[in-house]
C-alpha cells in the first residue's frame, strides 16, 4: 500500500497480519518520520504503532 504524505515523502506500508509485519511497519514509519522530521498523522499508521506498542509490550 503505497501512502503519499502531505509534505510530499511517499512511503510504503505493507498490511502484515502478523505481528512482526505490524512492528517492522511501525518502526519503518517512525524511522521515516525522524528522518525527514515530519509527523506522520494517517489515522492507519497511528493504528499500526499502536498495534505494535502493544505487541511489543507483550
């Protein structure tokens, strides 16, 4: 699923359904936002940190 954010950064996320693809999407997204110092506000990436902060809190 390619994602094109307002200030222009096109990323892709891939919807995994285990929790290792969820964690691997996260941490992509996050890694992209500190990069390009940018707030990534998608209600869908916000779910998938979410669901990754839960899994890693497992």
């Amino acid at each position: 699923m390619k994602v094109q954010h307002p200030h222009s950064v096109e990323f892709s996320l891939d919807a995994v359904d285990d929790g290792r693809g969820v964690v691997g999407t996260a941490l992509s997204a996050i890694v992209i936002r500190a990069e390009y110092g940018i707030a990534v506000r998608s209600n869908f990436c916000s779910r998938r940190i979410e669901a990754a902060r839960s899994a890693s809190s497992l």
